[in-house]
C-alpha cells in the first residue's frame, strides 16, 4: 500500500518545458493570491493599528507587532505551498479541498476589517463580531486539513501551524473583546 507521502508530488516528475513551467506558474499564482491576501488585509490594520488599537487593552501574551508580520507572511507561504500540493494531484476530490481553501482565504480577508475597522463604528461589539468571523475561520482550517491531508500528507501537515496560529489569535480577539 502506498503512503500518502508518495502523494505530495507527481508519480513521475513533470516534464521539462511545459509542464515544468505550468507547476512554476503555478506555484506562483497560489503565492501571489496567497499574498495579495496577506497584503489587503493589512490595511485596516495599517489604518487602525496606531488609533485605538494602540490604546486598547491588550492580552499579556500578545506578542510585538512585527511578529506578526512575520509569521503571517510565513503562513500564507505554507498555504500556498500546501495549496499548490493539492493542486498538482489529479484527483476528484481536490476540487472541493480547494474550494475550502478559497473559503478560509475570504475569512482570512475578512477579520482584519471586522476587528480593526469596524471598532471605532461599533465598539466592543465588533471584536466579538470578529470572534464569530475567527471561530468560523478556525473551523474552515481544520477542514482545509482534514481535506488537504488525504491528497497530500504534506498539505495537510503544512496547514497545521495556520490553524495553531488562528487559535492563538483567538485567544487575543477573546482578551480584547473581554476588556476593552
């Protein structure tokens, strides 16, 4: 029986030429939405992040703000990548599992503008809104796991940290929605 892991990467590698060049483009149109992602949903946060966000009270463990910049591009990086495994696999059900995928990109998209812009409209009612719009996120990762690992074991394992940091961030929209 063969492992999954075998699955992560064609059966026999693409040919050179064409097909080489259809998996680099790929790869990179995966990492640019991937990005482009990233990058649209820094804005409310560019916009907001020095207003009240700045003055807001804030979870004991949060870490500095340039982390998360880091570790939200290195995350998108791995989604793409894993995206971009399940992507390769000529299988049915890959279809869906990216469909999925598209889902938890558009969540992702949209908790930056819930929890940074709308606060100074809504107040405290925002941050629980955007607490709705993670925990809906965090149950779109985990089936983007449970879809990507059995196309590709290294998709799904790759998407792990992804849902660990949603939890994380969870925690902190939770301390901000509490006291603030």
């Amino acid at each position: 029986m063969r492992s999954n892991l075998e699955d992560s990467s064609p059966a026999s590698p693409p040919p050179r030429g064409r097909g080489w060049t259809r998996q680099a483009a790929a790869l990179a149109g995966f990492l640019f939405a991937s990005w482009a992602v990233s990058l649209l949903g820094s804005l409310p946060i560019r916009l907001h992040g020095g207003g009240w966000y700045a003055a807001a009270e804030k979870a004991p463990w949060t870490p500095p703000g340039w982390m998360f910049a880091a570790v939200w591009l290195t995350l998108y990086a791995t989604m793409a990548v894993a995206a971009w495994l399940v992507w390769r696999q000529r299988r049915s059900p890959r279809r869906n599992a990216l469909r999925i995928y598209a889902l938890q990109l558009a969540l992702n998209l949209a908790w930056p503008p819930v929890f940074f812009g709308l606060y100074p409209v809504l107040g405290v009612a925002a941050l629980w809104l955007a607490l709705l719009v993670l925990a809906a996120l965090a149950v779109t990762a985990m089936l983007t796991v449970l879809r990507f690992g059995p196309i590709s074991t290294v998709a799904g394992v790759l998407m792990l940290p992804n849902v660990s940091w949603i939890v994380f961030s969870g925690s902190l929209n939770l301390y901000a929605a509490l006291n603030n």
